[in-house]
C-alpha cells in the first residue's frame, strides 16, 4: 500500500516537473512584460522596471528563470494579477470554494441520477428502455455546456420564472459568515434558512447543467460495470440457488461492480471542475472559471496562468488520490 | 481487426442502425453544406443591415437576424466550413503527430521510448481544456491557433495507442518472417507495422471529433479561439450571449447547431467502435 502511494506520489511529482516546464515556455511566450507588471503596470517609470527585472531575475539566463519561476511557484507565490493588483494565490483562494461547491454539487447529481439509471438499463438490457438510455446517453454527451446553460436560464429562469439566472445567492442578501466558503453549508451552519434557501435556488441549475456529461458518462459506465458482473460464475450461482433477480443484483452483483463504479464517480469530479470553468461563465457564478475566463478578457495573463497552474496540479492530485482510494478498496486494481 | 471490411458490408451493417445511419446521412449534408455553402443560402453571412437588426425568425429571416441585421441562418451555414473544418484539421494534425511520435517510440524502444512515454503522461495527466486555453493564450488569440493549440495537447493520446499497436504488431509472426528474409527496418515499419497500425487510430479520431467540435467551440467561447465577425458557431454565441433574454434566437440556433453536428458525429462514432471492437459491444 505503501509503496503504491510512494510510487504514484513520485509520478505525480514528475508530471508536475514537466507541466512547470511547459508552463514556463507558455508564459515565456505571452505577451506583455511581467516586469512592468511587477513595477506597477504602465504608471512605473524605466528605472522601477529595471528593479523589478532584477528582483524577479528575468535578467538572467533562461535556466537560471526556470528555476526561480519553480522556486516562487513551489512557495505558492504566482505573481500578481494585472488587473486586481492582488496576490494571484488570494484571488484563486478567494474564488475556490465557490467552484468546489458547484462541483460537488454536480457531482452528487450525476452520481445520485447516473447510478439508479445505468442500473435500471443493464437490468433491462437489450430492451427499450436500454435502447433509450444509450440515446440518451448520445444526447448528453453532445450538448456543450455552455450552450445547454443558456437554454436551461431561457426556460428556468425567462420563461418559467423558477430559479434565478446566476450568482450565489440574491443580491439583496450579504453572504452568510465565512466558514467552510460554501454558501449552503455556511447559511446551515448559521441556522439562517432565508440564505439557505436562496443559496440553494441559485445552485440548482448550474449544478444540474453542469452535472449532464457526467450523468451520462456515470449511467453508462455503471451499465457496462454491472453486466460484467452479471456475467460472472457467482451470479450465475446465486441465481441457481433460486435467489430473487432483485437480490442478486442488489446483494451479489452490485457490491461487486461498486469499486469501478465509485472510480468513475472519483475521476468526474476532474472533470467537472474543468467544465465548471464554462458553466461558471454562464451563470456569473464567482469560481476560479470566471476568474480565468475575465482573466482572458482583460488580457491578464499572469492570472490565466496561476489559474492553469493551480487548477492543473489540483486535477492531477485529485486522479492520484481518487487512484490510491481504488487501491485501498480493490488492492486487485494495479496500474 | 484482421477480418476485411469489405465497404458494401460495412454499408450493409449501416442500414441497419438507423441512429447511426442517420448521424452519417447529417455528416453527409454537413460535408456538402461546408463545401457549397452557396446552394443553401443566398444570403452574405458578412452583410450588415442596421434597420433589420435582431429580428426574430419568420419567412424572410428563417433563423432571425443578429445585432447587425445579419441573417443567422446564412451565417450557420457559412460557418459549418470554419467550425467543422477547424476540428477536421485538429483532429487530422494530431493523429498524424501522435501517429508518427507514437510509431517511432514504439518501434526504437530504449530511451528515445522512454522521453516519448513521458512527455505524454505529462500532457495525459492535465485537463486538456485548462492547458488549451494556456497554451492558446500563449499563441495568440485566434482560431488557426487554437486548432494548433488543441492538436498540441491532443497528439499525446494517439501517440499512446499508435505506440502500443506497434508494441504488438512487432511480435507478431509476419513481422519477424521479414525481418528474417533480410528486410530493411524502414522497410517494415513503412509496409508492415505503419498501415496495421492505423486502424485503430483512425477508429479514435472518428470518436473524437465530437469532442473536439466542442472543445473549439468551447475555446471560442472563451474568447480564446475564432474572433468576431468570423461566423464560427461558438464565435456566434459569445456575442449573442448579451441578446439571450430577450432576443432568445440569437445565442441559441449557433448552439443547436453545435449540440446536432456534434450528436451526429458521436452517433456514428459510437456504431464505429461498436463494429471495429465487437468485444465492447455491451
């Protein structure tokens, strides 16, 4: 166990090590001169600029750059935002919760929807109902985010009247107090059920806009999990022994098709973090996407570039760990 | 793999998928509209008309008009060339990087093996839509740079199945009889190893395109890909974004257009993997 953790934490180290590198060249290649940036942006005179060259080193060789660049990224410090004139690592921090919240929320729907569905179609395989969930399927997965947020405010929002259009909660209300950064589960902690409710009216519908790709992915996924099952030696046993088709599913073949299952829930959760970026957008939802996406706007590419960075090395960590919980629960899973 | 797929089999089985039959016959009238655009409208996708601006569909204006008066319509049309094309292209590019890097790894081995190996799972490791928007940020903002800017990223992946085919397809018995008659190593890799190995390849692309459809767009979107006028689809929805509450036709028909290519290419792709790997038939 251990050393299955040694070793995926050294690869993980690695692919951080050569990400740093492309990040380095992405960033060399950027317009703009992170200088004058650092010096305070177009007000700074010459002579600030050339301070602020040599603080940061960009006046020493390329290698030399890449190091200190590895150094200051290692410490957390991504430089300052163009625009904000803050401390990139605060902005991010600031913005986070928001997109975790989001996230996890869609992430609970895709599983909490995905699961029952891919049961009831490998159940059903082969009839029409199977046949409607592939489709279905088809259909998930060809809708892009962005474009299925605006019809889902169009409906939700212009025409229904039920849910707001975006934000975190109504504008007439201040956040509940800072704890944990998630809007419900701060205004529950506070007891305040007028925030609660409203911070939950305003998750709805990005998290089920956001949680569709995954929902179809997990349904199918589940599917395929549990015919393998069903086509091993113990169920065929189980169903010999005269147990109803219910149990055998439930009992036999379901607990043996969790592991791949909850790994494919664990793994989405990258992935919706990565579409959170374009749902965010959509719902003027204050996370890490709108974060990067009014970064590119503004043309502030040292946030851009925390912002991929950051995220990056969250994704990559959250496969590892999704990874080693795998292992823990199957140690026959071996990579 | 090994079994000739005749065409007129592969037509047979076609007909009867009619999911799949029907996401070809779209693929088919989206080739043609990308390649004459002029038999479907004869309207100018570029043509401003201040007095008609934002004008919801009717007779006249079958998709409505945009906040310059240009017709929505015509300008989907032209734009199928730009938005399908730029994924073709993506596509394209990095089957054939990540085909040619994948076939060189796997038939050298040692370390030349090992860099190539390497260098994928770092790009393999990251979400591609957050490193796209990095390195098409780098580039410059500008849909030729994102179609390389995702061909960059996308090349690893092809270059991890290419290698593996060559892994297998060296051991096999037909490659070693040449090698024993004395065939020269480029030799074999060009008539032996390269066109088995393209199968599968070819398989995977024809699966991604979907994806990829929606990742430009995605990346347009953003404002990282094809810049306004140009009418590429997700171009279009980022400046009919502003219009969607009350001029609703404007950001939605580019994004329909977008979720019924993309739906026709997975449509396909899904009978293709189904008929190339009959053991993943579920």
């Amino acid at each position: 166990m251990l050393l299955y953790v040694a070793r995926r934490l050294a690869a993980l180290a690695f692919v951080m090590l050569g990400m740093s590198l492309l990040m380095f060249v992405v960033a060399h290649a950027l317009p703009g001169d992170p200088a004058r940036v650092a010096a305070g942006g177009v007000e700074a005179t010459t002579e600030m600029v050339r301070i602020a060259r040599e603080q940061l080193g960009l006046d020493r060789p390329l290698a030399v750059q890449y190091l200190l660049y590895l150094g200051r990224t290692a410490r957390g410090d991504l430089g300052r935002s163009v625009v904000t004139r803050r401390r990139i690592a605060d902005d991010l921090l600031e913005f986070f919760p928001a997109t975790l919240e989001l996230t996890a929320a869609a992430v609970a729907f895709a599983g909490l929807l995905g699961v029952p569905l891919g049961i009831l179609s490998a159940v059903r395989r082969g009839r029409l109902s199977d046949h409607v969930s592939r489709l279905a399927f088809l259909f998930g997965i060809s809708m892009p985010v962005f474009w299925l947020g605006l019809v889902a405010i169009l409906v939700f929002y212009a025409v229904l009247g039920l849910l707001p259009a975006g934000g975190r909660i109504d504008y007439l209300l201040t956040p509940p107090p800072h704890v944990t950064g998630f809007y419900t589960a701060d205004s529950l902690l506070a007891g305040d059920g007028q925030r609660l409710a409203s911070a939950l009216r305003h998750l709805v519908l990005p998290a089920l806009v956001l949680s569709t790709v995954s929902l179809a992915f997990i349904a199918r996924m589940t599917r395929s999990c549990l015919l393998e099952v069903l086509g091993e030696d113990y169920v065929r046993t189980a169903r010999a022994k005269g147990l109803r088709e219910a149990l055998v599913i439930y009992k036999h073949a379901l607990r043996n098709a969790a592991v791949p299952i909850l790994v494919t829930i664990g793994l989405q959760l990258g992935t919706l973090m990565g579409g959170a970026v374009l749902t965010e957008t959509i719902f003027t939802w204050p996370g890490i996407g709108t974060y990067a996406v009014s970064a590119v706007e503004n043309q502030d590419y040292p946030a851009l570039m925390g912002f991929a960075v950051t995220f990056s090395f969250l994704y990559a960590l959250l496969n590892v760990v999704v990874d080693v919980l795998a292992y823990r629960l199957n140690p026959r899973v071996s990579v | 793999m090994t079994r000739r797929l005749g065409l007129v089999w592969l037509a047979r089985q076609l007909g009867r998928n009619v999911p799949a039959a029907l996401g070809a016959l779209l693929i088919l009238l989206l080739l043609v509209v990308s390649l004459e655009p002029r038999w479907f409208t004869e309207r100018d996708p570029y043509r401003l008309d201040p007095v008609n601006r934002l004008l919801p569909p009717s007779a006249t204006y079958l998709l409505g008009t945009d906040e310059m008066g240009r017709d929505i319509y015509t300008r989907i049309v032209y734009g199928t060339r730009l938005t399908l094309g730029a994924a073709v292209l993506a596509v394209a590019l990095a089957t054939v990087v990540g085909g040619l890097v994948g076939l060189l790894a796997g038939y050298a081995g040692g370390w030349l093996d090992e860099v190539v190996m390497r260098t994928t799972d770092v790009f393999l490791a990251f979400p591609p839509l957050v490193l796209a928007m990095a390195v098409v940020a780098a580039l410059g903002q500008d849909l030729v740079n994102s179609v390389l800017g995702l061909a960059g990223i996308w090349w690893a992946q092809y270059a991890r199945l290419m290698r593996s085919r060559v892994l297998e397809i060296t051991a096999q018995e037909y490659v070693l009889g040449a090698r024993a008659t004395g065939v020269g190593r480029p030799r074999i890799l060009l008539r032996h190893v390269a066109p088995n190995g393209l199968a599968p390849l070819t398989v995977k692309a024809s699966i991604d395109m979907g994806l990829v459809v929606i990742m430009l767009s995605a990346l347009s979107f953003m404002g990282l890909g094809a810049k306004p006028p140009i009418p590429e689809w997700g171009a279009m929805i980022t400046t009919g974004r502003k219009y969607l509450l009350d001029y609703w036709w404007v950001p939605t028909f580019p994004g329909f257009a977008i979720f019924v290519s993309v739906l026709a290419f997975n449509l396909l792709g899904d009978w293709i993997r189904d008929v190339m790997d009959p053991r993943a038939r579920t």
